[in-house]
C-alpha cells in the first residue's frame, strides 16, 4: 500500500481500466459473463426464499429484516470482491514466481493482484444485491430516523473495509501458507455467506466468536439491530451497534500490518 | 551505484524427517557479500546454479530483505525503498516476464508509461528509439502470450528502458534465445552502457555474453564471492585452457605443434591444449597445413569449468597454481603473469587449506569428493553423453560457442528450478573433479583415477599438474 493514497487510487484505476480495455475485446462474453455473476450471485436468494416459504420468521425477524441483512452483506461484500478479491491468488503467483515481476514495478503488489483480471463482469455481482435492497427498505416498517439512514450507508462502507481487511489477511498468510488459497475462501466467502442470516440463529459462542474473534457482526449485524429496533439476543452493550466503522479500521490496520510482513518475510522462487 | 556490505541472506527451510517430524533447518544463500559497482560499469555475476546469484540480485531490487548486512542501491536501501527504487532501476528476468501476459505490447508499454510516469514526449521519443533498436515494430500489437521468447525478450528489454534508468539488472537475459537475437540484445546493451551510460548487472551462464560485453566479472558460489576482477585474469588464475580436438584421418602419433601441447589420444581422435597468450587460429592452419585432418573443433574454456575449478580449490590456490604453471610453461600465458587481485579472495573455508600449498592435489580433491558422493555419483553418467555428442557434431556448429550454449540452457534453466524448489543439498551440483577443466570426460578422483588413467591429464591446475609439466615437457 503506497503512502499516498490519492497516487493508489490512480494507479489501481489505470491498472483496472487496462484490463477492462483488454476484457472489451469480447463484449458479448463480457455481458453475458456479467449476467451469469449476477444469476449465481443471486442463488442464495433462492435459499432465503425456499426458507420462508416453510416459516414466517427465523430466530424472529420476518423476510424483508432477513433480506435487509442480505442485501446489505451482499452489497459490502461484492464490492470488495470487486475491489480486492483477486488478492486470494497470490499463492498463484508467489508459487509461479510471478510476484517478483511485480515487486520490480513502482506499484504495490496489491494494486497490480488486485487489479489483475479486473473485469466489468464483477460488477454482475451488484446487481441481486443492490435489487433487493431497493425492494425492501421501503417496507422494513421502521420509522427512518436520520441516525437509522445514516446508519445504512456507514454499515455498508464499514462492511466493505472489513471484507475488504479480510482479503488482505487471506492473501497475507499466502506469503507462508502458499496454498492456503482454498482455507481462506472459508473465512472470505463464508463471511460473505454466514452475514446473510441474523447471527441470532446461530448458538451463543458462535455470535461471541463472531464479534470478538473474527468480527464478521459488524458487518451488519450489530448495526442493524439499530436500524430494525431490535435488542441483542446476547445482550451485548448499545455501543457496540455504532462500533462498526472503528472495528473496521482497526482491522483493516492490522490487515495492512499482516501485509507488510508477509512481503518482509517473501522468500521467493528460485530462478 | 550499488554497495554491498557484508550481505547474508539465510532460507529456513523444512524438512520432512518423518511421516509428523519435520526439522528446520537454516540455508545460508549468500553468506558476507561485499562489492560496490560504480556508475557506468558494465558488470557480469556468475556463478553455478544455486550459488545465489538470484538471491544476490532479488535483494539489490528489494524483493527480498537480506537477513544481515547492509544494500545500498543508487543511495536507496532497497527493500525499505523498493518502489521508490523500482523507478529508478529496470529489471528484467529472462525466465519471467515482467509485461502484463493478456496485454498487447503497445498497451503494456503504454502502461509501464503511466506506472513510471514519464512525461508523453520522452516517452514517445525513447519509445521510437526502443522499438528501432530492438526490432519490435512487426509485433507491437501481439499480446505478450503470444510472442516467441526473443520478442518477448526484446519487449521486456524496452519496457524495463522505457523510464532510462540508471541500474539496468538483467537475470539471465540471453538464457534460451537464438543466436541472432543474442547477437541483436548483446549488441543493444553494449550500446546502452557505451552511449547513455546505464550501469549494467548481468547474470548469465553464457560466456559469450560475458566476453562480448563485460570489463568486469564476479563469481559467486556457495553464496560467497569467489572472484572479482577482469576475465582474461579470471581465465588465467583458473588455469583454464581452450582446447582443440582434432580429428586426423587415420591414427597416428601424437600431433606436435607449436603454441599447443598434446593431452592424449583416442584412435584418430586427438586433444590439444592451447596455451592463453598463442593464437588459436593460426594453430588451426598449422594442423591443417602439417597432417591430414579429417575434422576440427577448438573448445572455449566453459565459464562453468572455470567456476568449478574455484569451487574445488578456492581463488588463492588457483591464483598459486597460475603463477606456478606460468614459470613452467614459459611461452604459455604471458598474460597471467599479472596475478588477480581479488576483491574478496576467499572462496568457501577449506578444511585443509591449513595445509598449505604442499598439499597434494589429491587431498585438496578430498572435500569436494564427499560432496559428490553425497549427490549422485558425479553425474558421470549424465553428463558424458553430452559432451560426446558435443565432439561427434558437425565441426562448424561446434565452434559456435553460441549455439551450442543454446542447445544446452534449456536444462540447466530446468536445474535450476528443481534446484530451488528443493533445500541446499539438492542445490550442491556436485562439481565432477576430475572433468573440471578438460571438457572431455576425464575424472581425477581418487577410485576412478587407478582404473581408468588417461594418457595425460590437464587442466588440474596444482602440483599435479605441474608436475605432468615437468616430465612431459613442452612443445
């Protein structure tokens, strides 16, 4: 991570719009590779509505507040898919070796992982999300206080940073573990899966370990116990409702703290 | 330009003992480098596979941070600074890419602009030049996939240029290419250095890549600095030889001529040692001129032999046993007569290096024959096919150095995978004694030597040789 950020942001964008460039030489199988995301993405609606139909609420919140939660760790959650999520394959190229060419170049690694591929076909991930969201918001029956609506769009940004720090930590243990590219989707797309539901539903330990030891209930849970008006089902402190943006950053502190090693610690391939 | 200051860089590696046991073990890569470069030098840095050459350069790029000792690379300490640093060096790998696979080469040097951020009009203006000098122009609009290796090659060269640089470090650049993309990239570096002056680190195995275009050369191994200095001073301490196989219609008595001195013979088949300071070529017309010669071939003292021939007996015997050889052979080599001053003389720590120059050769062999035995059993096997093949092929492609280490690197870029991937031990190419030197599949150590006795044996620099010398006298 390059220490200005504004300079970051340039670079993955000039980066990302490379390969869209070279991605739009096949725009039929672009579109349809963007439909196809959107189709698989969409699957677990599937399996929220398929619950539903069976029971009229689970561990207590009726369908919008569980598509509530969907919609909002989809949405946190493609877009630092979007953003990052190519940085699972840096075993790939620690393992090919393909990572000393990029350490050569005045851009971090990250950047140039992050970037590689990119294609406006992640963008089909959005669009499930971002439907259900606009479906079901307007018929939560919550009364939309400015704390409630502000609180949405912070959930969803503190939600992506810390996707987004996970990423970052899978690829990390990459660095030593280099094929621990399948042990760490468990911690990614699981996350990305397991915040689809209330937490409630889940034993007691499991939402204590999910706040305290991977802290996947701020990316929407605990906030949007605020926003439906919903108390804790472990009773943990009010203030842990608006912790999420300071969670993020602490992970995302020791994200890029976990990143630096690694690349301290990089061996390389022979050559 | 670069400092190195007693640099060592040690893997932990490992190592499965048991079906739950694994032990840990520490491999030293480099171990107490120290050199400096200066700006404009143009540099060569060898050494066998697995020596740490590599390593070396992984660590003056900053991609990897060394575990003790200091790197300074054009004022910047380059694992601290590494994209500070990128902007300012080029680095190019000849086993891997550094240009954007799926991307035509228009567009990765377009973007290699934008990473480096160089102004429209330089780059415009450097990229004309780079694409007229290296020929790039047919296949700007290729994705590098689809590019054959000397394109590839050439296109790595410019978009590693395209921010000029001050440091150019190339790993291995001429590894796999043809001759006439040899030619085309040797000549372009020449250039470079010549005209703009960009300090230049090459690593190669190729030793035509060295004499065509390095003032200075450094060898490592082991991960120790074995030599540092200028190559016809290299050849000379090693004691290294070309040699002419000659090739006579029918058998007869050992070819005499002067300036060369015969080693042996096998039926029709002969082998000469040609002295350092005598002409090889008029050699050539004397044999051909005095017998009936069906065939010829001379052969360049390999750059691997030279190297191995450090790695058995460390620089300061070799630099004893040159001046030694010099006395004795008299016309032979006046130019070793300048002795080499290494910078850090020291190859690996001889046990029996307290023994002094009176050791025999056959006691300074003892070390690296455990090391052999520890591997495969000198590689005897592998290895004397090749070079036979070597002596049967047409004449005139033998004396292309070039083609011949063409044919011959896409193995030893194989080794060298193999040979990383796995800890030190694997990586110890054991050195064959006894082929050392001579490039005919003689072996000198000490089981082998009773059974087989070859009619004479060159090249082992030493007392032993000196020794031949005396009692064979000279041409």
């Amino acid at each position: 991570m390059a220490r200005e950020p504004a300079d970051s942001v340039r670079l993955y964008g000039l980066l990302a719009w490379t390969w869209i460039r070279a991605a739009a030489q096949y725009p039929l199988s672009m579109v349809l590779l963007a439909l196809a995301t959107g189709v698989v993405t969409g699957l677990d609606l599937a399996a929220i509505a398929l619950m539903f139909a069976r029971a009229p609420r689970i561990a207590g919140f009726t369908a919008s507040e569980v598509l509530f939660l969907y919609g909002t760790s989809g949405l946190s959650f493609a877009i630092a898919d979007i953003v990052l999520g190519t940085a699972e394959r840096l075993g790939q190229h620690v393992r090919q070796g393909t990572l000393d060419a990029m350490l050569v170049r005045p851009v971090s690694p990250l950047i140039q992982v992050a970037t590689e591929d990119f294609s406006p076909r992640r963008m089909g991930k959005l669009i499930p999300t971002v439907t259900v969201l606009a479906v079901v918001m307007p018929r939560l029956g919550v009364a939309w206080t400015a704390p409630r609506v502000l609180l949405v769009p912070v959930m969803v940004g503190a939600g992506v940073a810390i996707f987004a720090a996970l990423w970052v930590l899978t690829a990390a243990v990459q660095f030593v573990v280099i094929d621990g590219h399948q042990a760490t989707k468990a911690i990614t797309y699981g996350g990305g899966f397991l915040t689809q539901y209330p937490l409630g539903i889940f034993g007691r330990d499991v939402v204590r370990g999910l706040t305290f030891v991977i802290p996947l209930a701020f990316v929407n849970w605990e906030p949007a116990l605020y926003v439906l008006g919903r108390p804790d089902p472990i009773g943990l402190p009010a203030a842990f409702r608006f912790a999420s943006p300071a969670v993020a950053a602490v992970l995302c502190a020791v994200a890029a703290l976990a990143w630096r090693s690694g690349l301290r610690h990089y061996r390389s391939t022979g050559s | 330009m670069i400092e190195l200051d007693n640099v060592s860089k040690s893997f932990v590696v490992r190592r499965r003992t048991g079906p739950l046991r694994r032990t840990r073990t520490t491999v030293p890569a480099c171990e107490s480098i120290s050199f400096t470069v200066r700006a404009g030098e143009f540099v060569g840095y060898l050494g066998p596979n697995g020596a740490g050459k590599s390593t070396t350069i992984k660590m003056l790029t900053g991609i990897l941070t060394p575990t003790s000792g200091s790197v300074v690379v054009a004022g910047l300490d380059p694992s601290r600074q590494r994209t500070t640093l990128a902007r300012r060096i080029g680095v190019v790998f000849g086993q891997r890419t550094t240009l954007w696979w799926d991307l035509p080469l228009r567009d990765s040097l377009a973007l290699v602009r934008h990473l480096y951020r160089v102004e429209a009009g330089a780059h415009r203006a450097r990229l004309r030049t780079l694409v007229d000098l290296l020929d790039l122009g047919p296949f700007l609009d290729t994705p590098v996939r689809q590019l054959s290796l000397g394109q590839r090659m050439r296109g790595d060269l410019a978009a590693a240029l395209l921010h000029d640089p001050e440091l150019l470090v190339l790993d291995e650049p001429t590894i796999g290419l043809d001759v006439v993309t040899k030619a085309t990239v040797r000549a372009f570096l020449e250039r470079l250095n010549a005209e703009r002056g960009t300090t230049i680190l090459l690593t190669t195995h190729d030793l035509g890549d060295i004499e065509r275009l390095c003032r200075r050369v450094m060898i490592i191994d082991r991960g120790r600095l074995a030599y540092d200095g200028d190559l016809d001073r290299l050849r000379a301490a090693a004691g290294a030889e070309r040699m002419l196989v000659i090739e006579l219609e029918r058998p007869g008595p050992p070819v005499r001529l002067p300036g060369a001195r015969f080693v042996r013979a096998d039926g029709p088949r002969q082998w000469l040692v040609i002295g350092s300071g005598v002409n090889a070529a008029s050699v050539v017309a004397d044999v051909a001129a005095r017998y009936a010669v069906a065939d010829i071939a001379l052969r360049e003292p390999d750059i691997e032999d030279v190297v191995a021939r450090l790695y058995r007996r460390g620089i300061p015997q070799a630099v004893a046993a040159a001046e030694k050889s010099v006395g004795l052979l008299g016309g032979f080599g006046g130019a070793a007569g300048g002795v080499p001053a290494p910078g850090r003389p020291r190859g690996r720590e001889q046990p029996e290096s307290g023994q002094g120059e009176d050791a025999g050769a056959e006691q300074r062999l003892q070390p690296v024959v455990e090391v052999t035995g520890r591997g495969e059993p000198a590689g005897e096997g592998e290895r004397a096919p090749r070079r036979q093949e070597e002596i049967d092929a047409p004449a005139d492609e033998r004396q292309r150095g070039n083609q011949r280490d063409h044919r011959r690197s896409p193995s030893r870029h194989d080794d060298d995978a193999d040979d990383e991937a796995g800890g030190r031990h694997e990586r110890e190419r054991p050195v064959e004694p006894g082929r050392v030197g001579d490039g005919v599949g003689q072996r000198v150590d000490g089981a082998d030597r009773a059974r087989r006795t070859p009619p004479r044996r060159i090249g082992q620099g030493g007392r032993q040789h000196d020794a031949e010398e005396k009692s064979e006298g000279v041409p």
